[in-house]
C-alpha cells in the first residue's frame, strides 16, 4: 500500500521558523519532522511514498531525494502554491491506483497502522479516519434549558470529551472524484461534509496511542522534548 504525505502547507503558526524553513524539515528529536514519518510508516512495512509539496519545495526535494537513503521511494506531486489538505491530496491522484495511506505532514503519532488499516477493510466504505479523543474543562457553568426557558440542571465547569480527526486515513481513490483539482480545497472543511451530505460512508478508528500535531511553536518545543526523552511508544 502507498502512503501519500500532505506537507505542502506554509506553517504560518510556525513563523518567524518557516519563513526560511519548510515545516517539515523543522528538526524533532533530532531529525526532520517529516523523516520521523517516513520512518514511522516504513515501520508498518510502507516504503512507496507519495510526498504532496508546495511551499519551498525544493528544499523538502533536495534533503530526501528519491528515498533511497531511508530505504524507501519517494516521489512528489507538486503544487505551484498550498492548496489545502484536499488540493494538495489531489495533486497526488496520478500516483494511486488502488487503497492508499494519506496523513497529515505536520503530526507524530504510535498509532498502528496495520490495526487502522484492518479496520478500513473490515468496514468498507470510502474512507476511514483515525480519530484522537480529548477532554476539555469548560470554564463556566453549563446551563440546560427546556422549551419553557425554565433551568433544568445547572452543572460548574463540567468536562466534556469529544473525538477529532488525527489526521491519518485510509481511503479508496473514489474520494478524488469529489476534490476539484487546481483549487484551495480543505479536507476537514469542504471533503468530509459533502462526502457525509452524499451517503458516503466514512468510519472513524480509535486507539489509545500517542499523538502529537505539531502546529506551533509550544507543541514544536513540547514534542522535540518528548521524541529526545523517548516519552512515548510506538504500538
């Protein structure tokens, strides 16, 4: 199975360090934050990659080449600009032929893609997203109302949890159909809705696993800190 790597976003987030540096070159624990992903998905027995650039691109081209020294193949499907998660998707569809990895660029995670992958089969449909839960504090209290604006529980600052999207799919090329190519295109936004508003199916995975998105400077610094310490474990 091909893998399709979405790193051709401008790290806005990460500025002033992406002015000069493509985000997915940034160093995490000691390497480039994309080569942690290119070896994380080698670990699952994934060595045919389809890398999406943009932004400096060039950069990102020369530091990997063809794959060849971290023991896997590289190609690039290029944009003359970012073009969102689904543009950028897009870009790659000339290099899918069948059932295909895609994740985000910017993301560390132990999750098993064997397990991920396995699910996808088991349940069919046009994609499967890997999901990561969290639990927030709300800092007021919640207030439930009925139809007669009488109060009727008054909870302080309870806790919510909630499931949002990881990041790393399983998808069958079908989803190109529904991506617009030479077009700004959001996956989370524009993609997923319409997929949902036309019946297609989408399951969502979950599994306890370490997971870190690395869109700022705070999560830069906390998750180079956690990859040196060695604080989590791939499954």
């Amino acid at each position: 199975m091909k893998a399709v790597i979405l790193a051709g976003g401008v790290g806005t987030r990460m500025r002033p360090l992406t002015y000069v540096i493509p985000k997915p070159l940034l160093p995490i624990g000691g390497k480039p934050l994309l080569e942690h992903t290119i070896r994380y998905l080698k670990e699952y027995g994934i060595k045919e990659v389809v890398v999406c650039v943009a932004y400096l691109k060039n950069y990102i081209k020369d530091y990997f080449k063809d794959g060849e020294s971290l023991g896997v193949e590289i190609c690039y499907a290029e944009a003359d600009m970012p073009l969102g998660t689904a543009g950028q998707l897009k870009t790659a569809e000339k290099y899918v032929s069948g059932t295909f990895l895609a994740m985000n660029g910017d993301i560390v995670s132990s999750l098993s893609i064997h397990n991920l992958i396995e699910f996808h089969e088991k349940m069919g449909g046009l994609g499967t997203i890997a999901l990561k839960t969290f639990e927030i504090k709300v800092p007021y209290g919640h207030i439930r109302l009925d139809s007669n604006s009488r109060i009727t529980k008054f909870e302080e600052k309870p806790k919510v949890s909630f499931s949002a999207n990881a990041g790393i799919y399983v998808f069958e090329p079908k989803i190109f159909k529904y991506i617009l190519p030479n077009r700004v295109v959001s996956l989370e936004t524009d993609v997923f809705p319409n997929l949902i508003d036309k019946g297609e199916q989408l399951n969502g995975y979950y599994e306890d696993a370490y997971w870190a998105d690395v869109g700022t400077i705070t999560d830069f610094e906390r998750v180079d800190k956690e990859l040196l310490s060695q604080h989590y474990t791939k499954v």
